[in-house]
C-alpha cells in the first residue's frame, strides 16, 4: 500500500469521525419521544446563524410555525447540542413567570469567564444563582421611581438639544434623508452619559466624546467570540482552558479609565455629590460594600449599556413606525399636547405607552430567549408524552414568533398601537397569555425598563412637537430584519425626513 494511499484512508477515517461526532447525538430528542427538527451537521437547527443569509430568528420562526399546532415542545440543536424550544404561551409564560426558580438563568452565562470578562461577568444578565439576586438587590434602588424622576430634567435638557441637532442633520441630508439609528443613539449616549456619570459625551457635536465610537465597539460582536461561542456548543469543556471576552481590553480600558475620572471629578465637587443620580447612587453602594474601581465599573456598565442601544433602537423604530402611519402620529401628537410635561404627566400617556408597546412587539430586542434549567421539570407534549429537563439543559422562547402570531394578534405585521390601549385589554393582557416580551418578563425583567421609558418618551414627545416624521425612500416599506444583528433592527437601515412645523 503506497504512502498515498494510506493518507487518503487517513483522511477519509478522520472526516468520518469528524461526521459522527457532529451527528451522533441527533436522535436524543426522538429518543425521548419528542419530534425534532431537521439538522445538519456543525450548523445544527438554525444554519442562517452561519450562512447570515437571513437573521437567524427567522430560523427559529419556520420551527415554530410549522410544528405549533402539533406540538407544545421540539428538538433541536445547537451545532451538536440538543436544547428544547417551547411552542405554546403556556410554557413561555411558566419560563418567565411562574416556574422561574426552575429556569433562572440566561444561557450567555456560560459564555462568560470571570477572569477574562470582568465588566460582563458583573452585569445581572449574565450572573447565575444567588449573585445574580445580590446584584439585582444592589442595583434595583438606583433605578427607582424617585431616581429617574429626579433626572428627568436632564433628559428634559437633553432632549432640546436633540431637537437642534435634528434640524442640523436634516438641512445636511437634503432628500437622502437621516440616518435615523445612528441620530437616535447620539441621543440616548448623551442622555445616558449625563444621568449616569454625569458628564457631556458631546453627541450633538462636531467633534464627540470617544464614547460614542466605543459604545458601538461594545455591540459588535467580534469573530472571535462568535468562533469561540461555537466551539463551545461543539465541546463544552474547552472553557476550562480557552475563552474568548465579548468586550475587548482597549474597551474594557476605556470605560474603567472613564469611570475613574467621574469618580475623582464626582468626589472633587460638592454640587455634583449634590445630583440624586446613578452615579452618586452607586458611589454610596462602593462605600458601603467597598467596592473597588472595577466592581464599581461593572455595577455601572449595566446601567449604560442597558441604556444607549436597546433604547436607541427602540426610539428608532417607534419613529419609523409612526412615519408610517400618519394618523398614529397626529393621534399622539394630540394627546402630548402643547404643555411641558412633569415626570407624573409623562407617565399618563396611554397613547403613548401603545405605541412603545407595539414597537417592541414588532422589533423585540430580545428575539428569542434562552434560558437555562436550573431545577428538573417536566414539559408534557400535545401527543400526552412528557419529557424532562435537568439543570443545564437549554429552553428557548421565539419571543419574535408570539408576538406575530395570527392567533394571538389580529393582522400581527400591521403597526396597530390601539390593541395594548386599556379598553382593550392593555398590555397586560398579552403578557398574562405568555404572548408579550418587551422587556422580557418575570423576576429578570429588564432591571432598566423604567428609565428606558422614560427617554423613550421624553424624545418622542419633543421630536413629535417639532417635526412631522416621514419615511425616506431609501427607506424599505416592510419589516424585513437585518440579516445578522443580534437585536431586531430593520434591513438596510433606517432614513427619515424631519419637517419642522410652523
């Protein structure tokens, strides 16, 4: 046999094992009477997650619309790694809400490495157990009622300040529109940066704050986590000696070096300790619990983080979304009135509060959730067959499919923010059906949801006052989503024109 020879039997036997180490696992679910989706080799059940030819959260839909009428759980994988997707509100609401000790943490926790990620490793998203509940314990009061009332004017002033820039932008884009995401992330970077920290990131300038370049680093996911995050759904066990962080050592240095010097500059000033913000907040909590800088950095990235590109996006689509209906806009602006609105009146908006409701319904932030077992529970199929889960085993949510199914929303691709008014049912309705997910639900509801309302509507109130909002044409007429964001954001981007009225 020529040397030849014997390599290409070599490398014949190693594709071999290499296609039944991906594949051998593909009957655990049948195995357990439980229907399982069609897989392929390394991409597993969602394939767009690796072409990108599509977002990956269609993927996720087609399972869902093809097998919800049959059954309440499937199968599928994730490369090689069985995880069960729930089909029915039922279950979905139990995840969240009332079995919640039975799925307490996210999925991304096993992602993170303490020692690699420091600020995410911290954030309540990621925690696990019983440090999650200390830190959301800690965290909780800084974003109080009384809290994000007393920076209210800030966004107030802010907001102002939004409306100029507008206008600028406007005159410089002529017909081709503006660039509607990156506008609203200037504006939730300067809002966030001023109620957080305390400081101007200098958004609306010319020449801004390396802030606003860095907290667009932080959402961009790299290669190398991506890769990583795959080979751990490949082998589990290559945490213990290989990881990757999601936020990279330049950033991690630029917002522990930010924090340090809010700290020195909040300490020097006897009218800034004065502020009733974030910052003096989790100031006492460092003196209290001795924290150190980069504790004391971590604690606050949840709240920045949490601030600038979920709201942001959230801003971004209302503001198309009501470009598009222009009764939906003259309607709010009616309701908003003339009057500068007190902190109170804000919150006394239902008109207003309908239209964030139906955007998030229709652009989730979180697309699909993935939880993680943390007690055994039992899932009973349509057919009468059970199956159990034990900790560690991952349960997905299409959070993107309930919100647009027919069953539970009439005409669920048309904008229609009078379905979550109270008279219909409001917004508890939908999330007592386990069919709502705006903020995510249950005791891990998003911890900064009151303070994203709140510069949600501070902006759409000025912006809605000055401008008439109109869609571009550059601008596409359906909700088709970006083929790789991790967040729902519209394809090809979002182009506004901003008619100031007389």
């Amino acid at each position: 046999m020529s040397i030849v020879t014997v390599i290409l039997l070599f490398l014949v036997a190693l594709v071999a094992l290499c296609y039944l180490f991906l594949i051998w696992n593909f009957n655990y679910w049948k195995k357990r009477g439980i229907k399982t989706v069609k897989s392929w080799p390394l991409l597993g059940s969602f394939p767009s997650l690796f072409t990108q030819k599509r977002n990956v959260v269609y993927d996720v839909d087609e399972i869902y619309r093809k097998y919800k009428s049959t059954d309440n759980v499937v199968g599928v994988f994730s490369t090689r790694m069985p995880q069960l997707m729930v089909l029915s509100p039922e279950y979905a609401q139990q995840v969240f809400v009332s079995e919640f000790r039975r799925f307490h943490d996210n999925e991304m926790a096993r992602t993170c490495d303490t020692e690699t990620d420091e600020i995410l490793a911290n954030n309540p998203f990621i925690l696990t157990g019983q440090a999650w509940k200390e830190r959301r314990a800690e965290i909780t009061p800084g974003l109080s009622a009384n809290r994000v009332s007393a920076v209210y004017p800030v966004s107030q002033s802010v907001c102002k300040k939004f409306v100029e820039y507008i206008k600028r932008q406007q005159r410089m884009a002529g017909s081709s529109g503006v660039d509607t995401k990156s506008l609203c992330l200037a504006y939730t970077t300067e809002v966030v940066a001023d109620c957080v920290l305390g400081i101007s990131a200098q958004s609306f300038s010319d020449n801004p704050n390396p802030l606003v370049g860095m907290i667009k680093r932080v959402f961009d996911q790299s290669f190398g986590f991506i890769f990583y995050v795959t080979l751990l759904t490949l082998w589990p066990p290559i945490k213990k000696f290989y990881s990757v962080p999601l936020f990279s050592k330049d950033v991690v240095k630029f917002f522990f070096d930010l924090m340090q010097r809010s700290i020195n500059l909040r300490r020097e000033s006897a009218e800034a300790r004065d502020r009733v913000d974030f910052l003096n907040y989790m100031l006492q909590l460092q003196d209290k619990k001795g924290l150190n800088t980069m504790e004391l950095t971590s604690h606050t990235m949840t709240f920045l983080t949490d601030g600038f590109e979920t709201t942001s996006m959230v801003l971004t689509h209302t503001l198309l979304l009501l470009g598009r209906d222009s009764a939906a806009q003259q309607r709010l602006r009616e309701e908003i009135g003339t009057a500068n609105l007190s902190f109170e009146q804000l919150s006394e908006l239902p008109y207003l509060d309908a239209c964030i409701h139906e955007t998030l319904r229709l652009f989730p932030p979180g697309l699909f959730a993935r939880k993680l077992c943390t007690e055994r529970f039992e899932f009973a199929n349509k057919d009468g067959v059970s199956v159990g889960v034990v900790p560690g085993d991952v349960i997905i949510v299409p959070n993107y499919s309930l919100h647009h199914d027919e069953k539970y929303y009439e005409q669920p691709m048309q904008f229609r923010p009078e379905r979550f008014l109270e008279q219909n049912g409001g917004v508890r309705k939908y999330r007592d059906q386990g069919v709502y997910f705006g903020w995510g639900d249950g005791p891990r509801v998003c911890p900064g949801m009151r303070f994203a309302l709140t510069q949600l509507k501070a902006a759409l109130v000025e912006v809605l006052r000055n401008f008439e909002v109109k869609v571009n044409s550059r601008t596409r007429n359906d909700n088709e989503l970006d083929d790789t964001y991790f967040m729902a954001m519209l394809k090809g981007g979002i182009w506004l024109d901003f008619e100031e009225r007389k």
